[in-house]
C-alpha cells in the first residue's frame, strides 16, 4: 500500500495516531520514548537512572506537584526536630539532566494507542510507560471521613507536606494533658514502621512540651508490623507511661464532630484524631488497567518491573503487589526504579534482560530527635520462583537506639533524595 | 622471574574462578553496573554521597573495597547495617561491584 502524504495524513487522523508531534519533536537519535508518571522515589530515579544509563532515550517525567516532599524524616517535623524545607527538594536536577519534566496531572492511559492524557489537555505518546503513582486513600471505607471538610479536620499526614505541618499544629494546639489518637491501618500500607515512628516523635515532643499528655495508638494489625521489639522497648523506656498501644483494632468509622474513633467494639475519644486510611495503588494504576489485586495493588514481573496485566506498561513502588518481605518503602521504589531502568533500556534496545536483579532495602526510624533503629534486608530475583526473594541470612535489625545510625539516616536521606532527584 | 612465578598461581585462581564462577551475573555486561546501583541509595549514585555519610564508594581501590565486603560479611569488620547487607552478596557479586566503583573517578 502505498499512501500520498494527504492520504497518510488522514489515515493517521482517522487511527487517531497522536505520535506525529512525538516524532517530530524527538528528531533523529532518540533511541525511543518513556514517559514517567509520579516523581517520587520510584519514579524521579526512574526517569534519572534511564537518562544516566541511555542518554539516547526520551524521557518525560509527569508530576502534578511543583517540588518534592519527603515522607521518610517527616515525621520528625512533627516534633518539631526538622522543618519541611529541610526534606523538600525540587526536580531542577532531573531537568538539568535533560529529562522532560512536565508539571500536569497524568488523568488517562491508552495502552493499545501508547498515549498517556494529561488534565491540562497535552497527550503523550511512549514506547514504554513507567507508572509510579504512590498510594491513595480507601476513605469511602470510612463514612465519616469520606468528605472533603472531614478529610480536612481529621489529617492523615500520610504524605508529607501540607497534611504534615497541619498536624503539627493541631499538636501545637493541643492542651496539655490531652489524648492524640492514631489510627493504623491493616498491612500493606506505605512504609510499615511509619506508624510506629511517629507514635514516638510525638511522644518525644509531648514529653518536651506537654508532658501530661497521652497517645491512644488505635493498630488495626496484631502485633506492631515492623521493628516491634526495638519499638515496644523505647516506649516502655523513654516513653514509659505515655503510650497506651491497642493491638486488633480496626476502624469503623469516625465521628468528627465529637472527636471520636468508632471500633467494633466500643468508641475512643480524642483531642487530636490522626486517621491514617486503607491504601491502595494510585488511581492513574486504575485508568491504566494495571490494578491486579484486591481492586489494590498492581502485580508485576520483578525481572522488568512490567505489568502482568498490560504489556508496554511498569509499575514502581508502593503501588504494587509487594514481594514477599518486600516493604512499601522509599528505599524499595528506589531500588525497583533501577531494576526497571535497566529492563526499559534492554527492552527499548533489544539487549538481554538481567537474569538475576537485586534490590536492598533499608529503613530507619528516628525513636526521638537522635537516636535511630533500622530493618534491613536484600532479594534477588529467582527465575525458579518467578519473583523476588528475601535473601536467608542477610538483613536484620538493630540492637538498640542509636545516635551514630541518627547520622546514617540523615546521611541515607540526603543520598536518596539526591539519587531519585538530581 | 621471580615476579613472574609469584604471579602464577593467582592467575590461576583467577582462571578457576572465571571458569568456574560463572552465574547469570557474569554473562550480563551491566551486571556490576545494576549491582552497584543497589548501594547508590545510601552511598549516593556511583558511589558519590552527597554529604561524605556514608563514605563515597567511587573511585576507591578495588583491593580495598573488596576486603571491606567480606570483612563486614564475615564479621570481621564491626558495622551497623552492612554486616546485614554484605551477606546477601556473593563473593563474584562484591568483585564486580568492587571492579565497577574502583574504575570510577572519586
């Protein structure tokens, strides 16, 4: 078949083939497109670690936030140990790199067209998509909570920035002798001993600042998901007294007004709610198709980092279907980033795939304003099993508390953020 | 001469590692690459950490780098956390991280 240049040109329009711009914009030389959506941990080292390893290749970076913000250390703006604008960073960097940092909201995915739709009307065409989108929060499981002026009142400061510096304030506020309730929600969630951390950072500021005050630790899970022992023995010690911890205790609902968790089994009152919902994978994993499980989460192949569901697609981080023993952590979507960096450029090529892709987590939790414990552990990808497996015998905790890992952990930040952002 | 026969029987080994040592790792050309990405979220991408904390990895000496490994595998070297992560390596693993960060410019 032969085409003239009109004909060719209404084809197009009428197969509603949305590359030509792509095309004429990406000149001669690129070795392909990849568009990234999200620039958090996962994503933003994604976009880095494509342009570093195959400067030949396209690579646009869609968030809908002007800067980043950190989760890990937010916590510890809460007690008033670190500010915002000492965990923000801005994505210069990646620009600097040549990356196409565009700031929108990606709002729709065609996987058969390879188009990705942005709110502000662009549309972006990729040979592969890198979906990165961090969690949402379940609060049509909480009726009370499932409005916006509820949402408002009652934070989750589950992600870090404006929630986090309303919750301090609300802290602030607080009279002393008052009761701060935090609610956990069922594992899997976004980063397993953030609960637990926090429970500590505000006891270490109420015990600085309103040591009459108490914490109500509302956990929907059995035991304390993370580092339970190291947690439970600073809150026996430093904390002693201050911290009533309520293991299988799942929410119900909230009643804002009153300033009331509803369990099954009986109400709890508060001064400061702080209701951390259910999560699941970012609604765009929805528009993409790529949601496997439970309506939540998105399996992939952890060779590549590739959707089981929809080929041409990549999941990153605490949106997919963990591993085992894999944690919804900032360390993980940055290791995961680099797996699917590797597969995207071999793909995009026609290169082999690793056969064998390691991954190596570390989280730390600050106790107080120093002092830090650590879990730690490494996979490796089993061609046997079809998945990443925690390697036996390597990755543990930390005996106890300590100001040399307090170092470590800002000296892990400062590397992670500069690794995932510049 | 003698430097000659002092070399011989490390080259052997060498050989009999290379023959005998060959894992999936071996046969990807970006293998030390993909491995020594797994330590840049805490030593900083190649190796360069951006505050000194933990130290820099890029650019220091192969032999070093190496013994430093299997030291904290071995637990020979007190650590706070690498003693955990070195033990999910292989001895090849750490020698292609080692060969990688070694031919990096500090």
């Amino acid at each position: 078949m032969t085409l003239s240049r009109r004909e060719f040109v209404q084809w197009a329009a009428a197969a509603g083939v949305t590359t030509l711009a792509g095309c004429a914009t990406t000149g001669s030389g690129s070795a392909g497109r990849v568009v990234v959506i999200g620039g958090g941990f996962g994503g933003g080292t994604a976009a880095k670690y494509i342009k570093l390893w195959s400067p030949d290749i396209d690579v646009t970076l869609v968030e809908r936030d002007s800067g980043f913000i950190s989760c890990p250390l937010s916590n510890l703006v809460l007690a008033g140990s670190t500010t915002i604008k000492e965990i923000s960073r801005d994505y210069g960097g990646l620009s600097a790199r040549g990356i196409n940092v565009v700031r929108d909201n990606a709002v729709a995915v065609d996987a058969a067209a390879k188009s990705v739709r942005l709110a502000g009307g662009r549309t972006l065409a990729y040979d592969r998509l890198i979906v990165s989108p961090g969690v949402d929060f379940m609060y049509n499981t909480i009726p009370g909570l499932n409005n916006g002026a509820a949402q408002a009142e009652v934070l989750h400061a589950w992600k870090a920035g404006p929630q986090t510096l309303a919750l301090q304030k609300q802290l602030q506020a607080m009279p002393d002798g008052g009761v701060f309730v935090l609610h956990i929600p069922l594992a899997p969630y976004r980063c397993p001993p953030g609960p637990y951390e926090r429970i500590c950072q505000v006891a270490d500021y109420f015990k600085r600042a309103k040591p009459k005050s108490k914490i109500i630790a509302l956990d929907s899970n059995p035991d304390v998901v993370s580092k339970a022992g190291l947690f439970k023995a600073v809150w026996n010690g430093a904390y002693k007294g201050m911290i009533d911890y309520r293991p299988n205790s799942e929410i119900a609902d909230v009643d804002v007004k009153s300033k009331t968790v509803k369990l099954q089994f009986g109400d709890v009152k508060g001064d400061v709610l702080n209701v951390v919902p259910p999560q699941r994978a970012g609604e765009i994993a929805r528009q993409a198709g790529v949601i496997t499980t439970n309506d939540r989460w998105c399996d992939v192949n952890w060779q590549t980092c590739e959707s089981t569901a929809v080929k041409g697609i990549h999941v990153l981080g605490d949106a997919t279907l963990s591993a085992s023993l894999m944690p919804k952590s900032a360390s993980m979507a940055n290791q995961h980033a680099k797996v699917c960096a590797a597969a995207v450029i071999a793909m995009i090529k026609g290169q082999p795939l690793n056969p064998e892709p390691m991954l190596m987590n570390t989280c730390y939790s600050f106790v107080d304003a120093k002092n830090v414990i650590h879990v730690a552990s490494v996979h490796r990808y089993s061609a046997k099993d079809k998945t990443m497996v925690a390697i036996k015998g390597a990755g543990g905790l930390s005996d106890k508390p300590n100001a040399l890992e307090g170092e470590y952990a800002w000296g892990w930040a400062r590397n992670i953020w500069a690794d995932s952002l510049t | 001469m003698r430097t000659w026969l002092h070399g011989l029987p490390l080259a052997g080994v060498a050989l009999i590692t290379l023959a005998t040592g060959l894992s999936a790792h071996a046969q990807d050309p970006n293998a030390g690459r993909a491995l020594a990405a797994t330590c840049a979220t805490c030593h900083g991408t190649d190796g360069r950490s951006a505050g000194g904390v933990p130290p820099s990895l890029a650019g220091q000496n192969r032999q070093i780098l190496l013994q430093a490994m299997r030291d904290f595998r071995d637990g020979k070297r007190a650590a706070t956390i690498m003693h955990q992560h070195a033990k999910g390596y292989t001895d090849q693993q750490f020698e292609l991280m080692a060969d990688y960060f070694s031919k990096l410019k500090p």
